[in-house]
C-alpha cells in the first residue's frame, strides 16, 4: 500500500493548480482520499485531530449494511425461485446456492445503477464546483436499492437516483446540506410518481409473472383488512402465514434489504459501538412505534387495530428506517433530547400513517421525511428550553 502511496503523491503535481491535468483535481482527490487519509492535517487551533474522516465514516455505515444486504441478496433469489416455481411453500433454506445466483442477478444491477447514476452527477457538480465527489453518496447508493422492490425497473431507479441527488442534494449545496433523506427521497419520488411499480402483489417477486402466487408483503395483506375483500378471513389466520418469526428472520416478501429484523439489528450494533449512529434516536424510534401500536389496541375494533403493537415492530420497514434512515446525521435531530423527542415521533407518526391510512401501508417512509423537516424545530426549542432553564438559576443564586 505504501507503494501505490509514494505512486499517487508523484502523480500529484499534475493535477494541482498550474498542472497539465489541473481541470480533473476533484477527481484525482476523490480517488486519493479514498484509498489513504489526506496528507493534509490540522497544525494548529482548537480543533479535534481524529484519523477517522468522513469517508472512513461513511464505510462504517456501509459495514453495518452488509448484512441486511446479504440477506436480501438471499431473500430476494428465494421469491424469485417461488414465482419460477409457482409454489409458495418452498423450504427457505433449501437450494441456497441457487437462491443466492438468482438474487445477485437481480441486486447487482440495482447497486451498479444506482452508483453509476449518482456518482456521475456528484462528478459532473465536483468538477462544476471545483470539489472532490461527496463522500455521502457512498451511503446512499447502497441505501437506495436497498429500499426498492426486487423488480423494480431500472429505469426507474435510475431517475429516482437523479432526482434525489440533484434535488434532495445537490441544490441545497451537497453532503451535509440536505434537509431530507436521500434515499427515502428517491423511494419517495418512484412511490408517488409510479405507484403501481412499488406497490402491489407482484413488484416483489424479481420480475416474474405467475398465477396463484402472490408476492403482497406483509403489510399489503394487513391492509387489506381495510377492504371489502381481506386476504385473510381474520387475523390468526394473518399472524398464521405471517408469523412473528418469519418476520424476525425476514423470510417474507418485501423491499430488499428491509424484510429482516435481525439483520437490521446486528447493523444497530455496529453503528452504536463505533459512535456513528445514536442510540436514542434508534430506541426511541422503536418506543414510539410500540407505544403507538398500543393504544390502536386499545381502541381495537377490527384486524389492523388490533394487531399486537410487537408485531409493527417486525413487518416492513420499520426496523431498517430505525437503524439506517432516522439516525442520518445530517436530516436528523441534534441535541440529546431532541434525538429522543424526534425518535419517538417518528415511530408514533409511522404507525399511525400505517394504521389510519391503508393507501400507505409502509408509513416510515413518510413518518422520517415529516421528521426530517421537524428536526431543526425540535433542536430549537430544546436549546430555547435549556437556555432558559439556566436564566433561572442565574436568577435564584
């Protein structure tokens, strides 16, 4: 490594200022920095001197990916195999090998979009703007086909990619500018502007059309209680086919790297531990969503209400827009109340648009872009609070 060091510090001189290559600076930068640390440190002024920069802190949250990644990878080729099949009950574990081939063939092309897509916009704005790529993307390019349904045409992540880059982002000045998720904001805009290719019996089966086998996630078939023609006659019958392990697991249909608890959960892990991600937003938000799902039990009154408040926790997105999508530093609430105030909220509002609102059966979607915009609010006034908390102890010494 220290070899193709010394290489890219001769390559340098080139690409400064004055160089024959100066114009492709943000790039030779982007590659650079990507590989080693900058060569340029902090020499004076109170400021906090760490090895740890953006970039090493944006793989982290890769990291904690990888594994909702590999499961989906594995979930994915094993829907894919239903539908080839037309046969909803095969063993989930059988013909791994296969499942796994079939999966990748249908994430690979997903990530590839989305980083081909993304990264030449962040490119053409870097050299527009003079700057090395944005570190930031290297999340959301992952994030992004993780929240997308298994077949989603990839047309339409490329322009969902486009619009959430270039207006979640890039207008507002780049990484840590936006207001909103970037990832949610592309899922968002496919969700509004193509509803009928993220939503449904047949988006999560990777493509395939086949009779008799449906491909509704869980949440789907919850809602349809809502209707004058549910799925299930009552809800043991639900919880039956959709039961609480099935859903921990993540053996169960849904977008592709959101379907397992567990998988969510041993990301937490990882973000906690390294300091990336908070801890109280992530509580928070499961505290919120529990506590929501228990007064709809209270009220009660048909399948959807009545559905144990752990079960929400479980089914569709809410333990990965925990995890991954709330805890975003930067759309995110900032103080150490705030945290748990926005956390809470956002689980409250998710449960509550799933709920109360069939039309929008994944709620956490909406529930963390609502908070996003809330968040400079709920810091405000907690820093008003706490300043005026101390005026009065000034008063009364």
């Amino acid at each position: 490594m220290k070899f193709l060091e010394n290489i890219l510090h001769k390559m340098e001189p080139n690409f400064v200022k004055g160089g024959k290559l100066e114009k492709w600076n943000p790039l030779f930068e982007t590659l650079s920095t990507f590989a080693f640390s900058p060569k340029t440190v902090t020499t004076k002024g109170a400021h906090i001197r760490d090895g740890v920069d953006l970039k090493r802190t944006m793989m982290t949250v890769i990291i904690a990916l990888i594994p909702c990644l590999l499961f989906g990878i594995y979930n994915t080729g094993h829907w894919a195999m239903v539908a080839e099949q037309g046969n909803r009950d095969l063993i989930f574990w059988a013909d791994q090998s296969t499942k796994i081939l079939l999966g990748l063939k249908v994430v690979l092309p997903l990530i590839v979009v989305s980083y081909g897509v993304g990264l030449l916009i962040e490119f053409i704005f870097g050299m527009f703007r003079g700057h090395s790529l944005h570190e930031g993307f290297l999340v959301s390019g992952m994030l992004i086909p993780l929240v997308m349904p298994a077949d989603v045409p990839l047309w339409m992540v490329a322009i969902a990619t486009a619009f959430a880059v270039i207006i979640g982002k890039e207008v507002f000045g780049g990484t840590g500018m936006n207001i909103v998720n970037i990832a949610l904001t592309a899922r968002a805009f496919l969700f509004f502007a193509y509803p009928t290719s993220m939503s449904g019996d047949k988006v999560w089966l990777a493509g395939k059309e086949v009779d008799g086998v449906s491909g509704s996630t869980a949440l789907g078939d919850l809602a349809s209680f809502m209707s004058d023609k549910p799925v299930f006659e009552n809800l043991d019958a639900y919880t039956s086919n959709y039961s609480l392990f099935d859903s921990v697991v993540g053996s169960i249909p849904g977008s592709v790297g959101e379907t397992s608890v567990i998988a969510c959960l041993i990301g937490a892990a990882i973000l906690v531990f390294s300091g990336v991600g908070s801890l109280r937003i992530i509580l928070s938000f499961f505290v919120g969503g529990f506590v929501m799902g228990l007064l709809l039990n209270l009220i009660g009154g048909n399948p959807y209400l009545d559905l144990p408040a752990y079960y929400h926790l479980a089914i569709g997105g809410f333990a990965f827009g925990a995890v991954f999508m709330a805890t975003d530093p930067v759309t995110a609430a900032q103080t150490a109340n705030g945290k748990i105030i926005y956390g809470f909220l956002g689980g409250l509002i998710a449960i509550i648009i799933r709920v109360l609102n069939p039309a929008y059966p994944e709620g956490v979607m909406l529930s963390i872009l609502l908070m996003n915009v809330l968040a400079p609010i709920i810091d405000h006034y907690v820093v008003q609070g706490n300043i005026k908390r101390r005026l009065k102890r000034i008063k009364t010494a």
